[in-house]
C-alpha cells in the first residue's frame, strides 16, 4: 500500500519545526523592581537567553505583541519615569548573527502603572497609652508591598527622621517601653530603586503617653480636649501638605514645609 505523498510531506515538515523548535534557546524576561509600578518610577526589563550569555545577540522587544525595538545590543531595557503609555504585556526575543540563531519568544511580562504610591501608617494596639507600655507603628505602601524601605518621622513640634529608627524593609517602629517625652505625631515615608522612587508622606499618626494611670483611666473626658486643643490645629494645616509627597530625601523642617 502506497503512501500518499501530501501527509508525508506535512509530516517531514511537522519533524523538522519541531526539531528548530528545540534546538532554539529560551529566552526569559524579568522586571524589576516589580510588575505592578507607580508613575515617575525606573523600570528596568531583561532579557535573558537560558545557557547562552550574553555575548554576540542582539535583542528585540515586543508590547501587546508589536515590535517596538528591534534588533539592540542593549540589555536591559530601562523605561525611565514610567508613566500609563507604557502599561502594558511585553516580550523579547534574541537573535545571535555569526550563527543565524534566535531564541524563542520569552515569556509575557505584564506591566500594571498606578498613580502616586501612597504610604499608610497604622498602630497596634492603641495610640493612647502610658509610660513603659510598647506601641508599634506599622507602614506598608497601598497596593503594594514589593522592593520597599521604610523611614520614620515624628512630625510635633518639627518634622525629625528618627535617629534610633531602623531605615529597612520591615515597616514596622516599635517603641518599647514608651516615654513620656516620646508623645508626638509620627508618619512615615517608604521609598525603592534606583534612583530612589518616594511614597508620599504617611497619613499622621498621634501617641499620646502619659506617666499616670489614674489619670488615663478615669479622666479621658478631661485628656482627649486637652490634646485636641494642642494638636489639632497643627494638624489640621499639615496634612494637606504632607499629602503632596516631595522628591527630595531630606525630611522638611516643621510641617507647614513637609509639602
């Protein structure tokens, strides 16, 4: 019985993409520092050729399926100040000339851009308390918790970086045991990458410390005015500004200049 020569031929070609198919090296994509970013951030996405290196390609990257860069010998591929244009599923492919070889296509990298990153400040378990209790206050970046480090402020009667702070990645301050001439309004900034990216100023959070327990106790009819009288004035013409965020590392002076 003779084969038909059609199906033999489709099948000689099925064999030999197959085999280009493997004999292809992988190409990988990666971003950093994450897939979901904020606006103004550096975006930076590599392509890597699995067991090859670097030497001798060159690279072409894809968005939503369109060439946008064809045939670089750069590698990575930054997008400095990211802003919505770029959102977006992208891939890259390399090409290798004193061979004629070329990797697959990578994988699909998906790129997410947010407005302004927004730091939160929350405190557990009270923010009254009394002499030699702890408080911790906890800072994490809304929508987000990739790649960030912390610094802390305390914002009464000016605007100081905490010295006894840790600036890191676990967002949490924790004052044990408090003191009395720790009582103040604290917030919180988080920033990542290189050049640094900068949250916003936390929203203010107020610890009010006293050495009594009678006092604490039986009288907050009395304490709570009392701190309302000193602090909320104050406040109430800072949190605007400090919402506004600023590029600069260095804290501001006093919170009419956090802005």
């Amino acid at each position: 019985m003779e084969l038909s020569p059609l199906p033999v031929v489709l099948l000689l070609i099925l064999l030999v993409q197959a085999g280009l198919a493997q004999g292809r090296p992988k190409a990988v994509v990666s971003v950093s520092p994450d897939n979901h970013v904020f606006r103004g951030e550096t975006v930076t996405l590599r392509c890597d050729i699995q067991g090859e290196g670097d030497t001798g390609w060159t690279y072409s990257w894809y968005k939503n399926n369109y060439s946008i860069y064809p045939n670089v010998t750069y590698n990575p591929y930054m997008i400095s100040s990211v802003t919505q244009y770029d959102r977006g599923t992208y891939t890259c492919r390399g090409y290798r000339g004193r061979d004629s070889q070329s990797s697959e296509i990578s994988n699909a990298v998906t790129l997410t851009v947010s407005e302004r990153a927004q730091a939160v400040l929350s405190v557990s378990p009270q923010s009254w308390l009394t002499e030699r209790d702890s408080v911790s206050l906890s800072c994490e970046v809304r929508d987000s918790s990739t790649g960030w480090i912390f610094s802390w402020y305390r914002a009464v009667p000016h605007v100081e970086v905490l010295s006894d702070s840790i600036r890191g990645a676990g967002g949490s301050y924790t004052l044990s045991p408090a003191a009395l001439h720790q009582t103040g309004v604290y917030m919180c900034r988080a920033e990542r990458g290189e050049p640094a990216y900068q949250t916003q100023y936390s929203n203010t959070q107020p610890l009010w410390i006293t050495g009594d327990h009678i006092l604490y106790h039986r009288m907050p009819i009395l304490v709570l005015p009392v701190m309302s009288i000193l602090f909320l004035p104050v406040l109430g013409r800072a949190v605007p500004s400090l919402k506004q965020g600023s590029p600069s590392t260095d804290a501001p002076r006093s919170l009419s200049e956090a802005s």
